[in-house]
C-alpha cells in the first residue's frame, strides 16, 4: 500500500486528527508540569510546564492553519492557499523563540540573586513521564507530517521533540539538585531555553526560505524533470523552476518540440507534461507549461501525432506549385 493510500484511508494519520491529538495530550502534560513543579519546587519542572503551554497555543496555531490551507484557489488567492501552512509553521517558530527567551530570562535571574529551589522527587518522575510521552507525540507527529509532506505538523512534531529534550534536561538539573547542588535546577532551565532556541531559530529559516520560493531538493527537481523527458514529443527540458506552498509544489516548466507542430499538437503536449508530472510527482498542485520550438532535425521523439509522421517536403526557393 503506497503513503498516498495510507494517507486517505487510516483515520489516524489525517493532519487535523494529529493536531488535535497532540493538543489534547499539551493540555494534560502542561497542567500537570505546573502544578508538579509549583508543589515539587522545581524551576525547570515550571519551565518545562510553559514550555508545553507555548504547544497549545501552537496546536491551536496550526489547526486554524490547516484548515485554512484546504480552502481551495478563489478570485483572489489562484494559487489556492496552501501558504497558510507554511505560516502556521512560522507561528510555531516564533512560539519557540518566546518560550525560549522567557526560560532564559527567568534562570539567568535566578542564578544571579542566587535564588535556588529544592525540588523533591515527584518533580523528576513528572520530567521522566514527560520525556516519554512527548518522544512518542513526536515521532507521531513528524511521521505524518512527512506522509503529508506537511510543513506546518513538521514544524509541530519539532516543537514536540523539543519539549521532550527540555524535558529531559530538566530531569537533569532536578536530579541534581536533589543530590544537593541546586543550581543545577536553573542551570538545566537555561539549557532547556538554548535548546529551544536553536531549534526555533532553524525552524524560522527553514519556512521564511519556503515562502521566498526557494528551490525544494534537488531529487524532487529532477524526478519532475524526469517525467516531462519522458513524454513523447518533448526534445528537451529548458528550464525547470519549483515553489513549495504548504505541503504542495507549484513548478513552471519550458520544454522544446518540433517547431513544425500545429498549435494544437503543440497545445496536447503541454498538457500531456502537466498530466504526466502530477501522475507520476506526489503532491504537485500545479504545473504551468511553456512550449519553445526545438530542433527541425530531431523526428526521434515524436511519433504520436500525424502532422510530424514524416518529414515536411522541401522546395528549391522560387519553386512554385500548379
């Protein structure tokens, strides 16, 4: 059974099913680290616990921006709206960068009034429940997002796996400081907010880069160049560009075909590459076909229509017929 088939038929891997899961389990995980935390003593349990807060916001986030996504092209948006993901992904990034720095400013505060808590055990068994829980929310997540290829449950699934290391450097500094050094407890929500950080910062780039239309890997160009090759009639791919909108790709794409062509042969060949691309490409939204006359010489290729069954006949300059 291919991914496609996988994708439409298991209830579970639908996008707004994943989402909605993973906000309900945010809910439950961050009420539970702020109370443990607030009980147990804990600064990194409390972090962690906003940590998990920022995720429901971010859930809510990307709910909204898929359901956003699916609306299909209008007067005003031709291309669809398939961007709307790209930006909830973009939202997610910059919760991340929030939650970070207010980790951060809160330890650093601490560390330096030298104002440490005493967490107790209940605060290192909630960071160890957490650790397991979001780890599998994660891999969830970032397995249906590539089943998608959906950049906005990516960005979701990353955000999880960040809660589960910031979970587990919090089980680092409360174990810590359990054994007796209690700074441990702020130092580890320091850690907590660099890790956040650098994956916020990476998040960001990587779908501001989307939405400046950079190119997608080089393997997804050249299986589309691939598949317009190989439609009958076509000499050569001269240009190939790609855009990633959401989950889906916009690809603009010159070929040459015998200049000989009527406008009609030449108009089925433009459509017998957007055909064959999204046939044989998985999630190409559109394809927008510019046709360019090739070489005279080349009969090779195109055998399928009748106006190029043989060669056209030539004539001495000035020659004329009866």
């Amino acid at each position: 059974m291919s991914k496609a088939t996988v994708a439409s038929e298991n209830y579970w891997y639908r996008p707004v099913v994943c989402t909605t899961a993973g906000l309900f389990g945010n809910v439950v995980l961050s009420a539970g680290k702020l109370v443990f935390g607030f009980l147990a003593g804990s600064a990194a349990l409390v972090a962690d616990g906003f940590h998990s807060l920022a995720d429901v916001l971010s859930d809510f986030g990307i709910l909204l921006a898929l359901k956003a996504s699916e609306r299909p092209p209008d007067q005003n948006h031709p291309y669809g709206h398939h961007s709307f993901e790209t930006l909830g992904a973009i939202i997610v990034a910059a919760f991340m960068l929030l939650t970070a720095g207010l980790i951060a400013k809160s330890a650093v505060e601490n560390l330096v009034r030298g104002e440490f808590l005493h967490p107790e055990w209940p605060a290192l068994v909630a960071t160890i429940v957490s650790v397991l829980i979001k780890e599998v929310m994660a891999r969830y997540t970032l397995f249906v997002g590539r089943l998608h290829n959906s950049p906005a449950l990516l960005a979701n699934g990353t955000m999880h796996r960040s809660d589960a290391i910031s979970s587990l450097a919090a089980a680092a500094g409360i174990g810590g400081a359990m054994l007796g050094w209690e700074i441990l407890d702020s130092i580890g929500a320091l850690v907590i907010s660099l890790f956040i950080l650098k994956m916020g910062v990476d998040l960001m780039r990587e779908n501001v880069m989307a939405l400046m239309d950079t190119m997608p890997d080089d393997e997804l160009v050249t299986e589309i160049g691939v598949a317009a090759q190989a439609v009958g009639c076509v000499q050569e791919v001269r240009s190939l560009h790609v855009r990633q909108r959401g989950s889906w790709y916009l690809v603009d794409i010159r070929i040459a075909v015998h200049p000989d062509h009527t406008i009609e042969s030449a108009h089925d060949i433009a459509h017998a590459t957007e055909d064959r691309i999204r046939e044989e490409v998985a999630k190409v939204a559109m394809v927008f076909v510019h046709v360019e006359p090739g070489d005279r010489a080349n009969f090779q290729h195109c055998q399928d229509h009748p106006d190029l069954v043989s060669p056209p006949i030539s004539r001495p300059t000035g020659q004329t017929t009866d």
